[in-house]
C-alpha cells in the first residue's frame, strides 16, 4: 500500500514539473518572439507586466513567480511587476524580436 503511494506522489510530481516546463516555454516564446500576438507591449527595457503576461498564459501570477524563483536557467529576470526574457538570447539569434 505505501508503494502505491509513493508512486502516485512520484507521478504528481513528474507532473507538475512538467507543467513548469511547458509553462517555461511558453513564456520564452511570447516574450522572444512575439508579444505583440498576445497583446502585450515590451517597455524601453524589454520588460512586460506579470500580470499582462500571466492574462495572456491563462495562469496566475504566483505560478509565473515560482517557476522564475526555482528554475535554475536564467531565461527570466522580474524587476518589480515586471518580468523579461533577458537580452543574452538576443546575442544567440534565440529571438525574433529586438529591444531598442
């Protein structure tokens, strides 16, 4: 009976790591390339608002801020109410989008 247990919670937790993943994605291709799609604006410093881009993924923005707290991969910086997909990937031909 334990065993069982044990294996639902290894299985809830490969879940919910996979759904940081896909958020993860999804948030770097909104903020590289293309927020103008989903309505969102990029500021002089290519920052949108959490809450703007937390609207247009469907999730709230606690769940934006843990992802960015527990992800070891710095593909976002938040500042404030404001979050980014830093410039490095700009460097690597990653986006399709340029911050003047």
């Amino acid at each position: 009976m334990a065993w069982g247990a044990w294996d639902y919670k290894s299985n809830m937790m490969k879940d919910a790591r996979l759904c940081q993943i896909q958020l993860s994605k999804r948030m770097s291709y909104i903020l590289r390339h293309g927020p103008e799609k989903h309505g969102l604006t990029l500021d002089s410093q290519g920052f949108v608002s959490l809450g703007e881009l937390a609207g247009a993924l469907s999730v709230h923005v606690d769940d934006i801020r843990e992802l960015v707290k527990t992800s070891h991969k710095l593909r976002f910086e938040i500042s404030g109410e404001k979050i980014q997909s830093p410039i490095w990937p700009l460097s690597r031909g990653d986006a399709s989008i340029r911050v003047v």
